[in-house]
C-alpha cells in the first residue's frame, strides 16, 4: 500500500486552508491536485484536527478490543470441545 504524503491532521489543516480560500490556489500551494482536496473533503468533512486524532485512538483502540474478544471466543470454544468430550 502506498504510504501518504501528508499526515491526516495535516490533510484536515489544508481542508480548513481551503475551506478559506480558492481550492486550486491552496492545492497548487501544497502540491496535490484539487481532486486530491475533495477526496479528503469527503473523507475527513468538517473533522478538526483535535477530531482525526481521538477518531485515530478510538480505532486503535477498538482493533485492540475486537482481539481480545476474538481470542476469548476461540478460548470458549476450546473449552466447549473439551467439555463435550466424554473421558
């Protein structure tokens, strides 16, 4: 996968540029095209950049979460097996 340019709090400060000023001047100013800006516009939409951060916490955190449950399901399921069988 292709690493990012620019980080997503600073994609988020260059949408509030452009939320300011013309799009094709901003992007012309930080070297991506204006397509690029709408396609964080849509991504990002009126995110501040205090936002992107807890979103990005919030997401490490839930991948963290669902790991832990995944491996609590598999350790139930193992016990059910072991349960079931007749020694």
């Amino acid at each position: 996968m292709k690493k990012a340019r620019f980080t997503e709090e600073q994609m988020v400060k260059i949408l509030r540029e452009a939320d300011d000023s013309p799009v094709a001047a901003v992007a012309k100013k930080h070297g991506v095209s204006d397509q690029t800006i709408y396609l964080w516009r849509r991504r990002f939409g009126q995110l501040e950049t205090m936002d992107v951060r807890r979103l990005k916490a919030l997401e490490v955190e839930n991948a963290r979460l669902k790991k832990i449950v995944a491996e609590r399901d598999l350790e139930i399921e193992v016990m059910k097996e072991v349960a079931a069988k007749k020694w």
